[in-house]
C-alpha cells in the first residue's frame, strides 16, 4: 500500500519536517473511525459506506498531490488524517461484508 510503505519517504522528500510523528495523526483517525464504523454500518449500509471510504481514496490522493511542505501543508495533513476513512471504510468494511456473507467452510479459521 503507498500510505504504508511510500508516504513517509515522500513527505519527507518534500521537505516536510517530522513526516513520521505527522502520519500518527492517521493511525488517531483510523482509531476513530474504527469505533464509529458500526455507527456507519447501521445509517448509510455497507454498500454507501464502501463508497465513502473510495471517495475518500480519490480526495486522499488529491491532496497528495496537490499539497506542498509550505503554503499548502494542510492538504498534506488532511490527506494524512483521511487514512482513517480510507482504511476502515474500504478494507474493513469489505471484510466484515465478506465475513457476513461468505460461508462458515470458506472463513478464515
């Protein structure tokens, strides 16, 4: 995954001071909407929470590209504190999905 394995080189590449301590702010985020997940679940169902979390990707990555370490940095920071969003509403939401849908005999033990 580019959040996991390419950001902290890129945001250090372009200048931006402390790039790990930063990408805590999204491991807080993802903390965050973990818990609400179900909350989500319940109001919008699975099939409106996994295209949250894909429009989250494109605005994610949008900001990526568009930020810089000066003038632009908060889209830098707000790219970063969507990886909750990102994380949980697109992966975690088509396991638990899976995990309700798909047989016992094909589950992971």
């Amino acid at each position: 995954q580019f959040y996991y394995t390419f950001t902290n080189p890129f945001l250090n590449e372009i200048g931006v001071q402390n790039a790990a301590g930063k990408m805590t702010m999204g491991q807080m985020s993802e903390l965050l909407f973990m818990v609400t997940l179900p909350w989500f679940f319940r109001r919008l169902g699975v099939k409106y929470t996994l295209m949250l979390g894909m429009f989250a990707w494109v605005l994610r990555y949008v900001c990526f590209g568009t930020g810089n370490s000066s003038n632009l940095v908060w889209l830098l920071y707000l790219g970063i504190v969507l990886h909750g969003i990102c994380y949980d509403f697109f992966f975690v939401t088509g396991q638990v999905y899976v995990d309700q849908k798909a047989p016992s005999a094909l589950r992971a033990a």
